[in-house]
C-alpha cells in the first residue's frame, strides 16, 4: 500500500524543482531597480525614462533560443532610452558560427554599419565598470541622434544594451546606467 505522506513529499519536492528551474528573462522591476535573478544583476536607470519588463518569449524556456529580451525604458512617449537584451554565446545560425564574445559581437554590428547621410561617427572602444565588468562599447549616430551599443559577458550570455537619445547627455546618462550594472546575489 502506498503512503499518502510519501507520494505528498514526492509531488511537493517535484512541484519545487519546477518552480526553481531559471530561465534568462527571470526578471523583475524592484524599487528604481530591474533585478534579474538568473543572471545575477541589477540595472538601475536614469531617472528620465520609464521602465518596463519584457514579457518572456514563449519560447524563453526552450533550449534552443539564443536572444532574450530583458527590460525596456524609454523617455516618455519618444522613441529614445534603452533596451537591454541577453544573447546566449557560441549558438550557431544561419549565417554565422555564433559570437563568442562582446568584442566579436561589437566588431559585427560595428562592421554592418554604412557611413553616410544616416549613420555617422562610428567609435568603439573598451571599458572596464567600478565593478570590474569589461564592457564593449560602440557609438554612433543615426538621422543626427546618439546611439550606443554596451555589451557585457555574463556566464555564457552577453548583456547588451541598446541606447538611443535625443542629446549627448542624455546619451551619457544611459551609459552611465549600463556601465553601473552590478552583481547581486
């Protein structure tokens, strides 16, 4: 005869090894801050923009996904602020053996880019954060507006932000925040 405890033990120990199971868009609004607990971070941004969590992908859990959208904030109603995207390394495509790391991810985006009457002053360069993230960065603008790519690796995943502003220090601000993205535990 099977024990009711027994199998109510082995339901509950399977129930919560379900609910623990992480996936990369694990995230959450806390305060002024978009905590991601799969990760391990927390993103605070500039003040001027209004947050919101991406809703997970259907597929966000399944094996074979690479790109996960994270967290979104924009200034107001205008097309300008920052999107932060995770990109699972070394995942093969179509057309490409996958990035391996944020430089090569940099240097990719860096080398689709046309100079001309929209995109403009095309810059990379190599930054480490007070918390000894190594971030790759490139800037640029579009129709006249700065635009600024920073990827982070984490794990086997790079954090990539997306920023886009109406001005320079508006531009600053958002690098700033990205730059000041830390390791929580």
């Amino acid at each position: 005869m099977t024990n009711p405890k027994a199998l109510f033990a082995l339901g509950a120990a399977l129930i919560c090894g379900v609910a623990q199971a992480q996936a990369p868009t694990d995230g959450h609004i806390a305060g002024r801050a978009y905590i991601n607990t799969y990760f391990h971070v927390a993103y605070t941004w500039p003040a001027a923009l209004k947050p919101k969590v991406e809703p997970a992908p259907s597929g966000a859990k399944d094996p074979h996904a690479y790109a996960f959208p994270l967290f979104t904030a924009s200034l107001a109603d205008q097309p300008y602020g920052v999107v932060v995207v995770a990109e699972k390394l070394n995942v093969a495509g179509p057309h490409s053996t996958g990035i391996q790391n944020s430089g090569q991810f940099i240097d990719k985006i860096k080398n689709s880019l046309r100079p001309g009457p929209l995109i403009a002053n095309i810059s990379s360069a190599h930054k480490t954060s007070a918390q000894g993230l190594v971030f790759d960065e490139l800037d640029y603008t579009q129709n006249g507006k700065p635009s600024s790519l920073l990827a982070t690796q984490i794990d086997q995943y790079l954090i990539v932000f997306k920023c886009s502003a109406q001005s320079a220090s508006e531009m600053a601000s958002m690098q700033r925040s990205a730059l000041a993205l830390r390791r929580i535990k």
